[in-house]
C-alpha cells in the first residue's frame, strides 16, 4: 500500500522524498515480547511456588511462560495511544486481585498534547508504574529477574497523568491521579483518591536520576491508614562498557486511622553491569529489604521482612531480538521465613534461565 501511495504521489509531481516518507509513514506500530523460563528452587517446593513476594519467575522445577506481550501503538504529532494484551505466570499472579477481564490487559491509555509551544501531555487509562526502574519485560532489565524492591512496589497504575517534558530532554515532570497503589479496580468502600509524582533529571546521556512518591490509602474509609512513598534511583553509564544502578525506596504508612505514628519499610539496591564484548553480558546485585511491621510483605515472624539479596547473571545476545540469560540468586533473612523440606530456614538459593525474544 506504500509503494503505490508513493508512485500516485510522484506521478503527480510530488518529488520531495522526505515529505512523502511522512505523508505515507503510519501512525500505528505493532510490537511483542515473549519470555519463556525455568526456575530450580534448591528447596524444592511441592507446589511449584516460589515464595510469595515474587511474582515474576515465581514457578519452580517447570518451563513456563513469565510474558508473552503483544501490543499497537498509535502516535501521531499530538495524539498517542497504546494497546496490549499479556499471558504468563507474571499477570497470573500480579494481577490477581483484579477483574476477570482485566487480568490480561498490560496496557490500556490514551494521551493527547494540550500545548501547542510546549511538550505537555494528558494521559488516562492504565499504564506503566511511575515507580522503579525496572519493569516486567525482562530484556529492559539488567538483571534476569526482579530485585525485591520491584516485586513490591507497583508495576502497572490506572488513573489520569499530567506530563512534561523540557525542550532539551533534560527534565521530566509528572503528576498523577491514580487509583490506588497498582489498582485498576478500586478497594470496595475506598472513596480515597490517590496520587503520584515523579522528576527525572538527565544532566547527559551518561546519567539518569529519578525521584517519584505515592500517597494513598490502601483501606477500606472506615479504617483509613495514609501510606507515603519515596522511590529514589540514579543510573550511571561509566563507559560503554559499564552501567551502574542505585536505588534507595522508603515508605511510611499510619499504624491505625487518624494516627501520628507510622510503620515504615525501606529497601536500598546496587546493580553493577559489565558488557565484555557484544554479545555477552555479566551483572551483579546486591539488595536489602526490611518491612519489620509487614506493611508489605507479611511473615507472621518476631523481625517481619528483614532480607538481604545477591545475585549474578550472564547474558548470551544470541541476535538483535534473542537473548538467553541465566542467573543464580541467594537470600538471607534474620527469620526463618522460608522453608526446605517443609522444615523453617533463614535463607532461599534458586537458579533462574530466560529465553526471550522481542519484534
């Protein structure tokens, strides 16, 4: 269809070739992911489950699909929209709590410019966390699988964004209305807005700093408890063949309604990237979480979730679009929170490989 816009166009005289590639170019682009693993947990869980903080990976001794993703993107000077569909364990279990026919929806919004003189957007429906620098397509990730602080903070939000963008790229500014903390349906009797915000500065092409915050309530009104959030993170390329990731996240949420006291929960990260050559690429990490009064990740333990992580990875770039990966992860919790051979144990080894491709 292309090729015959373009013959029309210049057996009319039509011969400026950059104005024809924009007149026939397409507004919608159509892309898909698919990321097929097997995860051996060194404790041996019957039910093939991984402990109930992951949600990525999660299933253990099984080959199994983590996101298979398709997608359309529609783009247009001042219109924007975007669609897709998911399957896998990853919106089987993160998307649990949400509506049948939801549960399979990645993506869902439409945005529209306001301005015309500046790069200012309006965005509605459900998308992308705000929260975090990783996501849940894994080849967008440094490392195979998810850091702790990831898992437990939102993938996705539903609500109404306000964004901008400085005219040298420098700066990005966002607010948000959102739903709730990672919610497309609401908590029954939750009349509570909630709300997001997030800064990205990008001083060169070399550095990458980003500070967002929620605020909410995660509760039904009649037993209203504000949650605040603090997701700090900074990314440095060193040279072309290093990359550094340092994210701090703290949160505080009241101890019961109306009060001044707060639970907090608090999660520092390091991840350092080497590419050896072309194909190849190593990377380590370290993590913390402590979540004493299990705000978010409950235990039923005397210390809550107080856990340390360090994994390595390799990565095999077998073409453009094809990436094999392997990984081996060990945690380390001050209680026994995990178990082998049905019997309580402080610590969790596990070993995860990924064959992903993306057109």
């Amino acid at each position: 269809m292309k090729k015959i816009l373009l013959t029309f166009l210049i057996a009319f005289g039509y011969s400026n070739v950059k104005a024809q590639e924009e007149i026939v170019k397409s507004p919608f682009t159509f892309s898909g992911y698919v990321d097929i693993y097997y995860s051996y947990d060194l404790a041996k869980p019957e039910n093939h489950n991984r402990p109930g903080f992951f949600y990525n990976y999660n299933k253990s001794n099984e080959v199994n699909l983590n996101l298979g993703l398709v997608k359309v993107n529609y783009t247009t000077a001042t219109i924007r929209g975007n669609f897709a569909l998911m399957a896998g364990t990853y919106p089987e279990y993160n998307m649990a709590a949400e509506q049948a026919l939801l549960k399979n929806v990645y993506e869902a919004n439409v945005g529209v410019k306001i301005s015309q003189k500046h790069n200012l957007w309006i965005d509605a429906g459900i998308m992308p966390s705000h929260i975090g620098f990783e996501s849940a397509i894994g080849k967008d990730c440094l490392t195979l699988t998810r850091s702790i602080l990831a898992e437990n903070s939102p993938y996705y939000e539903a609500g109404v964004k306000l964004s901008y963008t400085s005219e040298s790229g420098k700066w990005y500014l966002a607010g948000m209305y959102l739903n709730g903390w990672q919610r497309i349906q609401k908590e029954e009797g939750n009349q509570t807005p909630a709300f997001g915000t997030q800064i990205t500065y990008k001083p060169s092409d070399k550095v990458v700093l980003n500070w967002s915050t929620y605020m909410g309530n995660e509760q039904p009104d009649l037993d209203k408890k504000w949650r605040y959030f603090n997701d700090f993170y900074g990314q440095f390329k060193l040279n072309e063949k290093t990359n550094i990731t340092a994210g701090f996240d703290i949160g505080f949420e009241q101890i019961a309604k109306n009060s001044t006291q707060y639970n907090t929960w608090l999660a520092p990260i390091l991840i350092l990237q080497y590419k050896p050559t072309a194909k190849f690429q190593l990377a380590a990490r370290g993590e913390y979480y402590s979540d004493k009064n299990a705000v978010i990740v409950a235990t039923s333990t005397a210390n809550g979730f107080k856990t340390y992580g360090f994994s390595t990875n390799f990565d095999y770039l077998i073409s453009n679009t094809v990436i094999f990966r392997i990984e081996a992860r060990n945690l380390s919790s001050k209680d026994a929170i995990f178990t082998k051979n049905n019997i309580p144990t402080d610590t969790n080894t596990f070993v995860t490989t990924s064959l992903a491709i993306s057109f």
